[in-house]
C-alpha cells in the first residue's frame, strides 16, 4: 500500500483546486510568477480539482487561461501560451485521499496498536490512488461523478477489492448493506469503456474460500481481459482483531487453497493464456510449499500485493549471484525486474527523500559481516541466498527474523516490524553493522511504524544500523570491489 504523508492530508478541509508546491525556476510558471502555496483553482473556466485534474485540463493544450487564488487572497486571471509538449515546471501537492464507508470484517486499521503513526488509520478509498499507486477501492461508495471521471480522464487500470461475486457474502465483508455492496453495473460500466480491472480477494477461511472462491475466480475470469488478473491474499490478523467471526489462516487451509486454486489456475491458463488467479506468497510460504517459477506470474501484475514478490527476489538476486561469479566479483549491471513497480503510474507523486538521512556504506566485499534483519516469513528465503553470497564471496552475513511483537498475530512481514521490534532482537546482532529493510522507514520522515525515530533505534545500537535496499547496497559495493 503506497502511505501518505498524510498528517496534514487528514486533516486539511477540501479546497477547490490544487496547490503549487514547487515552481522550478526559470520554466513557464517561474515567468508567470506563480509560487508555492498558490492555488489553479480553473483552466480554461474548468474547474480543477487536483493535479490529476490539472494534467487532464492542460493536455494537448497550447493556449490557456489559469484562475489563480495567490496565498495573499488575490484572484490571477493568467493567460498563457507554450509549445506543445512543454512543461510548465510546476510540481503539485499529493492527492488527499478520499475515506472509505466500510465496516470491512478484517479492515486493517482495526489491526493497528493505538499509538501507530496516523498514517496506518487512513482508510483510502479513492479511484485516482487506485490508478496512481495501485491502491484497491471496494467501488461500494463510488459517486456518480468519480464513475464518470474515471471513463473521462481514462484513469485506468484500477485496482478493486472484491472478495467475493456473491453479493451476501461480499456484503457481510464489507459490513454494509447488500445495496452498498452490489458494484456489478459499475464494474460492467467500467469494463465497457476499457478501462481495465486488476482484482483482489482477502481470503478469510470459512467465508469466501472454497465453493465461494471458485465462483469468485470464475465469474471474474468471464470478464478476461478486461478483468486482467486477480490477487488471493490471505487476511492477516494482529492481535488486535478479536473479532469471532474471524477464523487464522493455518498452514492446512493454505496446503488446501493451493489445491483447489491450482486447478482453475491450469484451466483458466488453456482458456485464456494466464492464470488469471494469483495467490499471495505469504500462501506458498505457510502452506510450506515451493514458490512458483517466474513464468508462472507472467508480468507479475500484481506483485505490490504481494504476489510473486518472492520469486522476483529470488531471480534476481541468483542474476546478481551469478554476474558476480561472472565478473569476478565486478558487477557492472545487474538489471532489476522491469516490471516491478508496474503499480505505481508515471504520473503519481514520488515521496521526497531529500530530507531523509541516507548514509553510504562502502565495504570491501569479502570482509563483510553483518546481521541482516526482515521479517520471519522471508527469513528463511533471505538466508538461504545469502549463505550463497558468503560462499562466493567469504562474507560472514547472518540473516535475523524478527518476530513482530508490535502487532503480533499472524504479521511477519519485514514491511511491518516496528522500532521496538528492532531493539528487542538487539541481543542477537553479530558482525561490523546492521542492515534493516529501508522500507520500515516511512518514506518521507526518519521513523518507523511505532512512531519511533530513526536515530533513537540507531543509538541504541552498539554497531551502526543502515536502513538499506540490499540490492542496492550490493551493487554499489560489488562494483567498487577489488577483482
Ligand atoms: S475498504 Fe474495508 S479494509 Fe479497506 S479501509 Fe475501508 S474498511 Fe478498511
């Protein structure tokens, strides 16, 4: 799930138009005297939304009349010409996401400790997150005029929690009425008009698995291509959730899932030319079963869901093992999987790092020894590839699962470990430093999920703490590595 840096998105009052966030100097709107805090409110008397609006009212346009309401109260009737094409050097605020109506049985904000940072108590609920990131929407409180805009400003694909194509069942899910859950003439609608669907089912045993799941996976595949794929994940319970209805997804019912979805998986593949219905790794991983080939995922259209995450890492990390068998330790360019962040739109507003604390570690390959910390569900795959690195190498690593004990439950996965979890396993660190994955640090702030900063963790440490991607870390350090 892509988070906001949503402290101020929350809380702020709608506002007609869009804010400037930055002007680039010396383009177009440097000219205009446009600045940050500005606000489009109209293009061409149209009214602008945000910058998703901003973008679709400006496209192909050469000639233009922007209403400005500058942050000193005045209203700026600007008009502008530019060449095709040419950028107006604006950078714009993120999109303030739109909140959910649902009672969803396993919704995860249910699932959070009350001090979690605000961010994880968002209940997006927004089509444009859904196009920009690959955010799901249930399409249960879509209005009228968001179908529209989504046909309009082609803002496709989008990502939709079903769950289940039987309406009671996708209604007592939900918690709303059968009315509210009903969204089959939408997505007809949508589908009619090409926009393309990827769909999601959470998995809750004994609510819209078995018979429930097939007819789901069916009725879904009816609608192929336009429904494009469909991801399984199984509900991932904390210690939170205590509600009855509720039942923990066992290593059985996973043996059992990977049973019955295979089945259709392998039919749908003679019919359509892909499986279609993808189940999550945390599956395979429970179940305790092998993960599937590459092949098996096609353009992993799923993969931010987690589906096919591990096979990805898996690949790609045996490529990076064997350009160093290859080069004799100089990697000059191990290519990462293109597809991977086949979610996240060109267009979607990057989080900015600049102010994150990013060190460089550099290190002579062979004398590395480091404990390198995730979650305990990849553990044993992480440390199975990099036992292979120290035998290439004569690295020393060692690979830490770290139970979460912020949320407990069935979560293991690296995404969710919190500060405390980090300083619990302290104890346990052997080598020169520690590595902990860099996407437990919230991407625009030093802190971690617990709301603990980033450098309180590290001081309490003995030996330096680097919140890194591995991959990278390796490459820059494998290149810079004697032969
Ligand atoms: S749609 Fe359901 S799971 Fe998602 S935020 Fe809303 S209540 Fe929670």
């Amino acid at each position: 799930m892509y988070e906001f840096a949503v402290t101020p998105a929350v809380t702020q009052l709608r506002r007609p138009g869009v804010t400037v966030d930055r002007v680039e100097p010396e383009s177009i709107a440097d000219q205009l005297d446009l600045e940050s805090g500005d606000r489009i409110v109209r293009v061409n008397g149209r009214p602008v939304r945000d910058y998703l609006d901003f973008r679709f009212q400006t496209s192909g346009e050469t000639e233009m009349t922007f209403l400005v309401r500058k942050t000193n109260g005045e209203s700026w009737e600007i008009d502008l010409e530019r060449d095709e094409g040419e950028d107006f050097g604006l950078e714009f605020e993120q999109i303030v996401p739109r909140q959910c109506a649902n009672e969803c049985l396993f919704c995860f904000c249910k699932g959070n400790p009350e001090d979690a940072r605000p961010s994880l108590f968002v209940r997006d609920e927004d089509i444009r997150l859904s196009f920009l990131y690959g955010n799901y929407t249930t399409l249960s409180s879509i209005t009228p005029d968001e179908m529209d805009r989504i046909i309009e400003q082609r803002l496709s694909p989008q990502y939709v929690s079903v769950h289940a194509t039987d309406l009671k069942t996708r209604a007592y899910l939900l918690g709303v009425d059968q009315e509210r859950a009903d969204i089959f003439d939408k997505l007809e609608r949508l589908l009619e008009n090409d926009i393309e669907i990827h769909a999601q089912v959470v998995l809750c045993p004994e609510i819209n698995d078995g018979a429930q799941l097939e007819k789901t996976l069916r009725d879904l595949a009816a609608h192929h291509p336009k429904i494009v794929s469909t991801a399984i994940v199984p509900v991932a319970l904390t210690r939170y959730n205590n509600d009855e209805r509720l039942t923990r997804v066992t290593p059985k019912f996973c043996q059992k899932t990977i049973a019955e979805v295979g089945k259709l998986q392998e039919e749908f593949f003679g019919k359509l030319g892909t499986r279609f219905a993808f189940l999550g790794d945390e599956i395979y991983i429970k179940a305790g079963a092998d993960i599937p080939a590459r092949e098996h995922y096609g353009d992993y259209p799923q993969i931010e869901d987690g589906v096919g995450m591990v096979r990805s890492f898996v690949n790609e990390f045996e490529a990076l093992l064997a350009s160093i068998q290859g080069s004799k330790f100089k990697v000059q360019n191990s290519k990462s999987d293109p597809k991977k962040n086949i979610r996240t739109n060109e267009l979607a507003i990057k989080p900015d790092k600049q102010n994150l604390e990013h060190e460089t570690l550099n290190f002579e390959l062979s004398s590395l020894k480091a404990t390198i910390m995730t979650g305990e569900m990849f553990a044993p795959i992480l440390s199975e590839q990099i036992e292979k690195l120290n035998k290439l190498v004569g690295s020393e690593h060692h690979v830490l699962a770290v139970p979460n004990t912020y949320f407990g439950g069935d979560v293991a996965v690296a995404g969710l470990l919190s500060g405390q979890d980090f300083i619990a396993v302290k104890d346990q660190v052997v080598g020169d430093f520690v590595i902990i994955p860099e996407h437990v640090i919230k991407s625009d702030e030093p802190i971690l999920i617990d709301g603990m900063q980033f450098d309180e963790l590290k001081a309490a440490y003995d030996v330096p703490v680097y919140a890194t991607d591995l991959f990278e870390l390796l490459r820059t350090n494998l290149q810079s590595s004697p032969g």
